[in-house]
C-alpha cells in the first residue's frame, strides 16, 4: 500500500517527478563518463602500448609514470641497451603534447617496423619525406583526412602519406628527426621500446638494464600496461573525486528542493495521515521511499545516457577521446546519486514527520 | 447505549500560547459520552469546540484535568501514545474531506487499514457499510472525479474501516449542499443506529445538530 502511495505521488507530479529523474541521471552520467574516459582513454593507451610489439620499456628518470614527460638522450640506445645480451632491437621514440588530449609521436621507422612488424595501412604506406604524417584511422575519420591531405600542426603543414590501422602507438607519427628538430630536442628521445629474443629472458635483461641505468625507470612491457590506472596519473583520482562530490551535491540540492517542495505541498495530506494514526517514521518512510526511487530511476537513465555519451564520442572524436563502460561504476555511481538524494531528502524529510498534525489539517 | 461512558472529561483546560500571549481555549469542561450515544457540539468560532475535538481525537494533548476515552487517561499521553490512540481507538470526518488526492477512493480507505496495520480483505460487515454509504461503485474513482457528498462518505468509510471507539466529524456538512448534508447526516445516524457508532459531530448548524441523540452548546471554552 505505501508503494502503492509513492508511485502516486510521483505520479502526481510528472514534470517534477521527470526533472528530479533527469538531473539525478545527469549526475550519474558526469560520473560514468568521466569515469569512462579515465578508463577508455588508458586502456587504449595500454593497448597502444602493447601494440608496438616490445618487451620492455625505458623511461627516463624524470616524468611520472605514465604521462610523457622528460627525455633521455637517444645515444643510450646503441651505446647501452642494444649492447646488452638478449636485446634484439631497440627502437626510441618522441612523444610531443599538442593539447590536452593529442600528440604527436617521432619514430624511427627502420627499428620500429622491425620491432612491431610494420604498421598495417589501409591507404597509403609509410612516410617517405622529413613532413610526411601517418595517421590511424580513427584520427583520419575524425578529421575526415586521405592520403594526400595536408594537416596542419605545429605551425606548419604535413602530408598524410598512410592511414594505418589503430592500435599501435600513437594517432599521429612523423620522422623522428623531424620531431626532433622541431621541438628542440635533437638527439633525444621520450622512450625506448625494447624487443629481447625470448619471453624467459625479460626479466635477466631487465635486471641487466636497470643494472647499467639506475636512474631510469625500466618496465616490462606487461608490468606496463597495468600501470595505465587513473590512480597513476597525477591529479586525475582527486579530479574524480571532486565531480564525485559535485554529483553528490547535484543530487542533494535537486532532492532537497523537489522534496522540499512535495512536502510544503502535501502538509495537509501529512496532516490526514498523522490524523489516521501514520507515525513521523512512517511519514518519513514515504518520502525516503520517493526519494530512493527517483535515486533509481535517475541511475537507469544516467547509465543509458552514458551509452549515449560514448556513442557521441565515438561517433564525433573518435580519434581524442575514448569513453569506455565501467559496470563496476554503474553501483558505485548509483550509490554516490542515492547518497546525495537521500542526504537531500533528510531535512524535507524530518519537517514533513515533525509536522504538528492540527496546523497541517489547517493549512490551505 | 451502554450506561459506562466511553468519553469522560472532567475540569479539561487548554491553553495556547500564541507569542508571548496565553490563550485559554478551553476553561473547564466536563463531559460524559455513553458508548453509542451521538452527541452533537454546536457553538460559534472561538468556543472551543475545535480545541475539544483534537483533544479528543489525540492530535494535541490537554493542558490539565482528566480525558478518559474507553478508559485510557489521555492526560500525560506521549505523541508515540496518541499516535496509536488515533490509529486504533478514533475515526475522523473532517469539512474538507481531507481525502488523499493521488489515490483512489478505495486506496484512501486501505491506507487507514495499512497504518493500523490491517491488511487483510474488508470485513463482510464493512462491505454492507459501503453499501449503506452508496460508493460501492465509485471505490476506483480519484477524490478529483468524486462529487462532495461521495468524497465525504469515503472519507466516512474511511474513519470507520478500523471500528474506531468513536467517530470524530468536525462539520461534515460544512462544504456540502443541503441535498447531500441530509444524506451524510443520515448516513452517520444511519452507522450509530446499526452499528452503535459512537459518534460526536461538531456543527454550527442546528438543523445538523439535531441529528444527534443530544446536542451540547460550548461557549467561551466551556460548556453551557
């Protein structure tokens, strides 16, 4: 029966009762898509990663973890690690930040192709001149690009000379040389990949590279990927945790405000109920039961609206952004929107069970 | 009628305070009720008649004297108290209805058995009641689709779906025309004359007021 009474009174007011769900569901979406992002854009990264085909990984002693930052100097690869046993071929690269979300990658592309086997085009081929660029796929869809094309970065104009398919590296790779002139940073390299001969000897020649360079941060290529977790990049957790707070507050305030209202609506009717014998707890069971399913009800559309979001993504920049779902953020997200309504719900809540039920019965 | 009488008030007080300002709403009053008697309460605005339902009916406790309704001493009460007495012991009609708007004439009876925690099919003796109130087939109708005279004859069934002790009705024909005020009088004569209803109606109207066994005049927060 008291279900029966919330579902009417959610019913009673369809505008607000669809305004509370749509905000609700907005705050779940802001959590699960930038959750989806964190997480899309570091498993693609990963399996970027992973598709260069290298055992192990070098990165110089300054920089986080995962983010480019700082370079080495790209001599250490013949003078050190190819000299090492079991090093088949070592291949640098550098990484340049365009923006936020984009960069640009310089490889040599002798020692690269050897280490990954070549990137696999489906237009084109590999660059032939100092300004060529490969792009994959997806970078080439967003920007609608063809061989031939010339984009425009880093102040200067370059010419798509392959399409490649995506999953390997980078979006975006020209000369290493080139790269390196232009960024100022001649002779230096963001990374070395390297490619040892057997999968058991790995760990010795890791042992022996961390051996001759103790400063620098020496991965194997697994250990690697399993680093691409928001809680590596620098900021990024405290970042969600802020637009977790936020949906937190989102949901208290629109709760609040529409319970707040209800409840100012309905005294009359809390009246009626005190005078049936309904006790303040009972009151408070209704609205906390309003509450929760609204919390629900917002969740369901919020996770619907993440597909949403993604699809826009994938559909519209695909080549900057990946969105990826998190089932395990879809309790969490829901927990976080129940949290913040219930908290909202509280004080409309407690006034509406306080109510004295002759001033109730009296309200016009 | 029973010679014990279900309501007993003996030097009942209230008094407000509205600001800084007391108010004696009742200076006063003694009353008995016999168990299936229908007492009608008529007085002007400001006599106290309201004050004496909600302290009947548990919704504000006395300031001093004794209320004993079916024996329970009212006085010193907790609200947890006077919760249960208006869930289990008293039924109310009010002017207005007081219907709940989002649910329909049979759920607004249900609600009352759901709070008194009765949640089992109606009773066959009900079941006539709602035939002699005449909304057997208005039950799955909104308040909103319901005439006057059919929204106060389900909020009657409404007070009484739990056998109250006593049926409280403050003005029940205040809002409806002289065709349906006849018809809910009859019917609540009708409940006491069937079912020994006790029942204590506050009117401002005589004609109502005679539709009770006797009829009390209250005036200044005592009665005459």
């Amino acid at each position: 029966m008291i279900n029966k009474l919330v579902l009417e009174n959610l019913k009673h007011r369809p505008v607000r009762t669809l305004l509370s769900i749509l905000a609700i569901g907005i705050q779940v979406t802001m959590v699960l898509t930038l959750v989806g992002l964190s997480k899309g854009m570091l498993n693609d990264q990963a399996r970027r990663a992973e598709g260069v085909g290298a055992d192990i990984l070098v990165r110089p002693p300054s920089g986080a973890i995962i983010i480019s930052g700082g370079q080495m100097l790209a001599r250490i690869i013949p003078v050190v690690i190819e000299k090492q046993p079991h090093v088949t071929v070592a291949s640098g690269v550098l990484i340049y930040g365009t923006d936020l979300f984009k960069s640009i990658t310089g490889i040599d592309l002798a020692s690269f192709n050897k280490m990954s086997g070549g990137f696999r085009f489906v237009h084109g081929g590999p660059f032939q001149h100092p300004d060529d660029v490969m792009v994959d796929e997806l970078y080439a869809a967003q920007h609608k690009l063809h061989v031939g094309d010339t984009i425009q970065e880093m102040n200067r104009p370059w010419r798509v000379s392959g399409i490649y398919i995506p999953g390997m590296l980078a979006r975006m790779v020209v000369p290493l040389d080139t790269l390196q002139d232009l960024t100022a940073n001649t002779g230096k390299v963001t990374l070395v990949y390297v490619k040892i001969d057997q999968p058991a000897n790995i760990n010795p020649a890791i042992a022996a590279l961390s051996e001759r360079l103790k400063e620098y941060k020496i991965f194997s290529m697994q250990d690697y990927v399993t680093l691409f977790s928001p809680g590596n990049i620098p900021m990024l957790t405290e970042f969600i945790y802020v637009v977790i707070g936020l949906g937190v507050l989102v949901g208290f305030l629109v709760v609040f405000l529409s319970m707040y209202t209800a409840v100012l609506e309905r005294t009359r009717e809390i009246g009626v109920l005190k005078a049936l014998g309904a006790s303040p707890g009972f009151i408070l069971n209704i609205l906390l039961r309003e509450t929760t399913l609204l919390a629900v009800a917002g969740s369901i559309l919020g996770i619907a609206l993440a597909y949403g979001t993604r699809a826009l993504i994938a559909n519209l920049i695909p080549g900057t952004l990946v969105q990826d779902i998190v089932y395990l953020w879809w309790l969490i997200s829901a927990a976080i929107a129940l949290v913040g309504a219930l908290l909202g719900a509280v004080y409309p809540g407690l006034k509406a069970a306080r109510q004295d039920a002759i001033e109730a019965l009296a309200y016009e | 009628m029973s010679d014990a009488p279900i309501i007993s008030i003996r030097d009942l007080r209230k008094v407000y305070r509205v600001g800084e300002v007391e108010v004696q709403a009742l200076r006063g009053v003694d009353l008995d009720v016999a168990r299936g008697e229908f007492l009608s309460i008529i007085g002007p605005s400001g006599s106290g008649k309201s004050t004496l339902f909600h302290i009947i009916g548990g919704l504000t406790p006395p300031t001093s004297g004794s209320v004993h309704i079916a024996g329970l001493d009212l006085l010193g009460l907790t609200d947890a108290q006077r919760t249960e007495l208006r869930k289990t012991s008293v039924g109310f009609v009010f002017q207005k209805y007081n219907l709940l708007p989002t649910l329909t004439a049979r759920d607004n009876i249900e609600i009352a058995r759901h709070i008194a925690h009765k949640n089992g099919p109606l009773d066959p003796q009900f079941e006539e009641v709602l035939k002699l109130l005449g909304i057997a087939g208005r039950l799955d109708h909104k308040p909103r689709a319901l005439s006057g005279g059919e929204q106060q004859r389900v909020a009657i069934a409404r007070a009484i779906v739990n056998h109250p002790a006593i049926l409280l009705a403050d003005e029940p024909t205040g809002n409806l025309d002289t065709e349906n005020s006849n018809a809910v009088l009859g019917i609540l004569r009708g409940l006491n004359d069937r079912l020994g209803q006790t029942i204590l109606m506050i009117t401002h109207n005589p004609e109502a007021a005679a539709y009770g066994h006797r009829v009390v005049r209250m005036r200044d927060g005592r009665i005459e």
